[in-house]
C-alpha cells in the first residue's frame, strides 16, 4: 500500500514536470514562431546585424534597421531582397541615426513607433573595435569606444522603455537584445578601450533583466567570441598598425577560431526565443567566461603571458604619456605638470 501511495506521488510529481516543460516548450515555439514580429536592430547595416536581421526576416519578422550610413542601409536592404529574406521593401524601415546621441535615439524609437505601432524586440548591436597597446591608446579612443558600444544601447534602451513596459500583452513578452561581447567577461590585451565598454554594457543588461524579468521584457545578453563578420575592416588601430592589423585579422578570419555570422545570428534567435538571460558563443569563449569567472588570477596570468609573448610591442614614435611628473618651484613647493604628448614622426 505504502509502495503504490509512493509511486502514485512519483507519478503525479513526473507528470507536472512534464507539463510544465511542455508549457514551457509551447510558450517558447510560440514566441519563435509568431508571425509579424516587429524587430528594431542597431548596426543592422552589414555584419552580425544584417545576419540578424536576415535571421528574422525569414521568421516572418518586420523590421527596423538602423545605422549611421543611409548608402549601407540601402544595400542591407537590397541584400536581404537578393536573398530571399524578405518580398518587399515595404517589410523594411530604414532609418539613420548617430545613436551616440540620445536625441537621435529617442527619435528612432518614436519613428518606428509611429510607423509599425510598436516595437517588439529590440536589439542593441551596434558597436566599434579600437585595437592597440594601451600605452598608445588616447582618451578619444576610450571615449569613442564608449558611446557606441555603451552609450548607444543606454541611449536606445531608454527612448524604448516606456514603450515596451506599455505594450499591449497580446503581442507576448517584449525581448532587449544586447549584443555584448566576450571582452565583456575576460580582459582582452591591446583591446581595452573595447573591453572597458563591453564590461559596462554586460553589466548593464544583466541588471537591466532582474528589473524587468517580471514586467513582460526578457533581456538577453550575448556574449560572442571572435566572429567573421568583416569588422576588422572597419577597426581603429593604433601603435605598430601593420603588426596590429596582422594579429587581429588572422584571428578574426580563421574558421576554427571564428564563428560564421549565420551560426551566432542561429544561436541569438533560438535563446531569444526560448526567454534566455544570457549565451556565449563559441566554445573557446564559454571557456575563457568560465576560467575567468573560476580563476581570475590564472586567467589574468595568462593573458599577460600572451601579451608578452604573442602581441607587438608598442610604438615608441606614437607613445603617450601617461602619468605626472612632479616639477619643484622656486617656493620649493610640488606642483603636479602634465606631460605633454611627444610629436609622432611621419
């Protein structure tokens, strides 16, 4: 009797498990399978964010694509028509902005409002790479880095908000996308104006979805390994530029270091869909996030080793000065002077 009580319970326990999978499951597929999406991409010009946009586009998605280059946005759309993806111009809005800049954030946002009635994923890709030792990195450089890689997803997320959290709960959870990336989880050598940037923004989505996880907004943050999206023709480089250019692109282009744009454009749909908090993708950045996160002092270790061992030495002809040097008056009192930066020869 004791037995049959037992497996009877066992039963009942294995059968809600099952059903809440399932409902799980169904919420999921239908999330990834409904039609008329409306899906709004920053950066959706070329790369990640036309793999993207391609992506959706045959789930049947509407979309918004944006950049700062009308020309590029053009041709996206061309691209997508010479594909297949979508049947007509029409499925796509295009629209400019420096999303740098809040005011054209927040005009984006009001103009893809205005013409589809809402936005219903949002996906914060557009972002730049300065690549260079760091003593020949300017303040411009970490400025620069910022406001695209940060400050546009703030600026974006922000105009959005209001929208999302008043969106009518027939049309599902809203989605945020940002595309972080695995210079967001480990420290990169010659990359840290990059890095800086991708620390604030993994840091910002995460908390960004514990605040609105139960307000009908899932947020994603994805974190990418290396990936052959053709960025590094569109890097920033400083110090020994050639020597720069040789490492960042060789590891940009080999297929088993880099993934393709349609395998991560894959992976980021499918977590979108199943309400995923965060992926990585590539195994060699699952394993870079894990062994940073488990051994910092390892970790850190041996990116130092690479950096002395495998990057180019910095450029003496292009070296800032960094730091203070102290200079004795007359009054025999300190006083701090900034160094001033040496001339860079031809």
């Amino acid at each position: 009797m004791k037995k049959s009580r037992a497996a009877l319970h066992t039963a009942q326990i294995l059968t809600g498990i099952v059903a809440a999978t399932a409902a799980y499951a169904l919420k999921s597929n239908s999330f990834r399978r409904r039609p008329g999406q409306i899906v709004l991409i920053t950066g959706g010009s070329r790369g990640l964010g036309l793999a993207l946009a391609e992506r959706y586009a045959r789930a049947g998605a509407r979309l918004i694509l944006t950049a700062r280059n009308l020309d590029e946005l053009v041709t996206a759309r061309h691209t997508l028509l010479d594909r297949g993806a979508i049947q007509s111009p029409d499925e796509v809005l295009l629209i400019p902005a420096d999303l740098t800049d809040p005011a054209q954030a927040a005009t984006l946002i009001d103009h893809a409002i205005g013409h589809f009635g809402r936005i219903d994923i949002l996906i914060n890709n557009a972002g730049i790479i300065e690549v260079g030792p760091v003593e020949n990195q300017p303040l411009a450089a970490y400025r620069r880095a910022m406001a695209t890689n940060f400050f546009a997803a703030l600026h974006t997320t922000h105009a959005a908000l209001p929208h999302l959290l008043r969106r009518n709960p027939i049309h599902g959870d809203a989605a945020i996308v940002n595309i972080a990336s695995i210079g967001g989880k480990f420290a990169v050598p010659h990359m840290l104006p990059y890095v800086a940037s991708k620390f604030a923004l993994v840091g910002f989505s995460e908390g960004l979805h514990a605040e609105l996880r139960h307000k009908g907004i899932r947020v994603t943050t994805v974190c990418p390994g290396l990936m052959r999206t053709g960025g590094e023709a569109h890097a920033d480089f400083t110090g020994q530029t050639k020597k720069e250019q040789r490492w960042f692109t060789l590891a940009a282009r080999t297929p088993v270091l880099a993934t393709s744009v349609r395998h991560a454009a894959n992976k980021i749909y499918n977590a979108v869909a199943a309400g995923r908090a965060e992926i990585t993708i590539t195994p060699q950045a699952w394993l870079a996030a894990r062994a940073a996160g488990l051994a910092p002092e390892t970790t850190q270790y041996l990116a130092s080793l690479a950096n002395h061992l495998l990057l180019p030495d910095p450029s003496p002809s292009d070296q800032l000065n960094l730091g203070f040097t102290l200079k004795v008056s007359t009054y025999e009192t300190f006083e701090v002077e900034p160094k001033t930066k040496q001339p860079s020869t031809p």
